[in-house]
C-alpha cells in the first residue's frame, strides 16, 4: 500500500507497510499501527530504502528484515524488543541505531557488516547473541545496559572498539572471543548502580580506596594485553570475588557494632537505675551525659552507616 506524507527531511512519497514482503522499489516507508513485527525479509535486498518510520508498537523485527539495504542510514526503534538474525546485516551507511528500553535480546548477525556504525548505545537487553556486531569495523564506543546477563562469541569482533561501558556480567556469560580481535580496545567504564551503591556503603575508607583502585585496574592492564575477553573476565571475576570479602568483613563489624551498642544501652540503663536517676534520667542533659560516659553515642554514629549497605 502507498500513500503520501510530508516527511520533515522533504522526502513527500512514503510507502505504508502492513505487513508481508515490501516492493523493493519503495525508498521511505511508515510501518502501520497494526503491525507489531516486521516480517521475515520485509524490505531485504532493498537497495533504494532509505527511512524507516517505527511505531511504539512494534515489538519484533524479523530475520534477515532489512539485510543488504545499503542506502539505510539512521534507524530509530523504540519498542522492539527483539532484532532477529541478520536483521541488518550488511546495512552500509547504518550510522545511528536508537534502540529503546523495551529491547530484550539481540540475536545472532543482527548487525553483522554494519561498517559505517561508530556508537552503539544499548539502553535494555539481556543477551547480545554470536556475531551481534561482527565487522562494524568503524564501531569505537559501545555502551552496553545493566541488565545485560550474556554476550555471545565473536559479537564485536573485527571491531575497532577504543572504550565500552559494561556492567559487571558473572558466572563466565562473556564468551570467548567477545573482544579479541578489538585490538586498540583500552578504557572499560563499570556501569551499574548497585555496585557502586555497595562500596560506598563500606565502613572502612581503606576497602572503598581498594576497591576503586581494583575496578580502575583494567585500563592499566588492558591496552597493554592482547588477550582482552581474558583479561576483561579476569578483571571482572577479581572485583567480585573483593567485594564478596569486603562485605562479609562489613556484616562482621556491623554485628560486632550492634553487640556492643546493645550493651552499652544496657549499661547506661542500669548506671541510671543504680543512682536512683529517675529525675536524672529525664533529664536531657542527664541522658546525654550517660551515652558519652557508656560510649553510646560513637556506636550509634558508626552502627548507622551499616544499616544502609546493600
């Protein structure tokens, strides 16, 4: 089906796709409201498409959808929550994906040969399967989300990645090869708020210092190391495995703290029953005196502080 439309970049003729295969004819196309997956090679092989127009209501972009339509330039999805297989590979003058905060997984080549993309930012997902992004080689940056729980092998290989953003991703779910061959890769950014929140709940300044020194330890290490998944799984495993330690030593303290603010509660309750204080003891100037003799007050200033880690 085609209709017309006033595009704000000029372009007045638009294609209305409602699903099935698309002319390949077609150069700016508006998806229908009543389409929530773009079909199995929609527009592949499309070598004139240039605009796409998504809608909040499509959800699912099919295998191999938009593969080898090389005039493509700039995609904006903002309710998909799956890129299928080979999706846009070999999409050229792909220079900017918008991807929305609905987006679960990437799957196999979906971005495969996408030479002109420079950044990536990838607000939601929870996998970025085999290939994802393999041969974007003008690819440089690449945000990943924190929800992010699995990377696929060779998903940015022959990438020229220089700095990402990662969250921290356990139990080995960064595959071998992820980032091998991104030879000039050597800034990891540690994105995620709960871990940050965990270390600046730590009691001791000592064990914040050591943590950020060990977090910060990879951009020493990694621009001088040719084994980078290695190394960047090695890091991740390290800062785990330390702030496992560091917040057992904290539930330590903090139960010690406890114990010894119990007692001196009780202290103070009984040095006041001792002195036949009940008019003492209402007294606020009495019931100051008692915590600073009993040390009350220091525990209660240092126990609070505990409470608060997570």
């Amino acid at each position: 089906m085609a209709d017309k439309a006033d595009g704000s970049d000029g372009r007045s003729d638009f294609y209305i796709y409602m699903g099935g295969r698309a002319p390949q004819h077609v150069i700016n196309v508006i998806i229908h409201e009543s389409v929530d997956t773009i079909e199995r090679h929609a527009f592949c092989d499309n070598p004139n498409l240039r605009y796409v127009k998504f809608h909040k209501g499509v959800e699912t972009v099919g295998r191999e959808a938009f593969m080898n339509c090389r005039s493509i330039r700039g995609i904006q999805m903002p309710g998909v929550k799956i890129v299928g297989v080979g999706a846009f590979t070999n999409c050229k003058r792909l220079k900017d994906i918008q991807f929305g905060k609905k987006l679960e997984i990437i799957e196999f080549s979906a971005f495969y040969g996408c030479i002109s993309l420079k950044c990536v930012i990838i607000p939601a997902a929870r996998t970025i399967e085999v290939c994802a992004f393999n041969h974007c080689t003008a690819l440089t940056h690449v945000q990943l989300p924190e929800e992010l729980e699995t990377v696929g092998a060779y998903a940015f290989w022959a990438c020229n990645l220089k700095r990402i953003a990662t969250p921290m991703i356990y139990d080995d779910k960064i595959s071998d090869s992820v980032f091998d061959s991104c030879r000039e890769l050597s800034t990891v950014d540690l994105v995620g708020s709960d871990i940050h929140k965990s270390i600046s709940h730590l009691h001791m300044d000592c064990w914040r210092y050591d943590m950020y020194q060990d977090i910060h330890r990879i951009n020493m290490v990694l621009p001088h190391t040719s084994g980078k998944t290695k190394a960047i799984r090695q890091w991740m495993d390290s800062v785990t495995n330390r702030l496992v330690y560091y917040r057992g030593a904290h539930y330590q303290l903090s139960r010690e703290a406890m114990t010894i603010l119990e007692l001196a509660l009780w202290k103070a309750k009984l040095d006041d029953s001792e002195e036949g204080g009940n008019d003492k003891i209402d007294s606020v100037d009495a019931r100051q005196e008692a915590r600073i003799r009993c040390g009350a007050s220091v525990v209660i200033k240092n126990v609070l502080p505990f409470l608060k880690l997570r």
